[in-house]
C-alpha cells in the first residue's frame, strides 16, 4: 500500500502572468491558460523532484520496521506520524515512539520504535520549496512560463518537441536519486 495525498495549494505561476507572457488581452482563455500552468507545475515537480509551493502531503504506506523515506521533498517538517490497523482510523504516536532521520537536502526518513500489529503508518508533513508562490526561484518560473508558451503555441502540433531552454532552466534546481541494492 503506498498511497499520497497532497493538499491543493497556490499555483507557482499566476495567471495574470502567464497571460501576459503569452500576450494575451485579459479574461483570454483563462480555462486553458489555467490548465497549462497546471501541467507546467506538475511537469517541473516531477522533473526537479521538488514541490515548489509548501503544502501538505499525507503518506500512507505498509508499516514495519525499517526507515521510510518520505516521497515528496524538501521536507520543512513532519506534523505527526500515525498507525493505522485494518479498518480503524489511525492512532497518532508520541514523540517518542518514532525516529526521524533528515538530511541536509530536505530528505526525510521515518521509522516506528515499535509498529506492533498495525496494517500500515500515515506520516502528514509540510514538503516545498518555497513558502509561497512569489519565492518559487525564478528560473523555474521562466522555465514554466516557456512551457507555458510552448503548450499553447504547439496545442495542434501533437509532436513539436518541448523546448530546450526549459530544461536548462530547470536543471540545476534537480535532485537525482540513486538506488541502492539491498
């Protein structure tokens, strides 16, 4: 089981921004512009392997007794950690029933002292890179508006092939992850 809920939060790009950089009057196609911020967000999280805008994010997963690493990053803090037995709402442990590992980059780890018979661990923690929208790095914010202009101008052409620039823009901001065999 491996389930993760991330609460809505601002768009890192507004829309009054990304209508201006498409040179756009106002009131232009705001349902479309407002789904290709979107996709622009969701693409530069998943290519960074950031959140950009600090949110809340809920993580259940099979619980035993090694360390979680948590999915979403950076981690600014873990709120709680619970366990859950099947068919009950979890039970929030104390402090010191659990162990947190964190890293410089804003990894985390979490591991139960003690998990007993529950079915799985829900961990609820702030992950993001930025406080608020109008701290999200600007080159990441130029990366997005040119997908942004990228999308609108290609949406007839199914294969134009997305700017280079955006990920220039984007790649320094990017985490990379190895895996390590057991």
């Amino acid at each position: 089981m491996n389930m993760i809920t991330i609460e809505a939060g601002p768009l890192p790009v507004s829309l009054a921004e990304a209508r201006a950089w498409l040179r756009l009057g106002p009131a232009t196609e705001d349902a479309v512009v407002t789904g290709l911020i979107k996709a622009a967000a969701a693409h530069c999280e998943l290519v960074t392997g950031q959140m950009l805008v600090v949110r809340e994010v809920s993580e259940e997963r099979a619980v035993g007794a090694e360390w979680l690493r948590l999915a979403r990053q950076p981690v600014q803090a873990v709120l709680d950690v619970a366990l859950r037995s099947e068919g009950e709402l979890p039970v929030v442990l104390a402090r010191d029933a659990w162990e947190l590992r964190a890293e410089g980059d804003g990894t985390v780890a979490v591991r139960v002292l003690e998990p007993g018979a529950a079915a799985s661990v829900v961990v609820r923690y702030r992950a993001g890179l930025a406080a608020d929208a109008a701290a999200v790095p600007d080159a990441l914010k130029q990366g997005m508006l040119r997908l942004i202009q990228h999308l609108y101008s290609a949406r007839d052409d199914a294969g134009a092939a997305v700017p280079n620039i955006v990920m220039a823009l984007w790649t320094p901001w990017r985490r990379v992850t190895l895996a390590v065999p057991a």
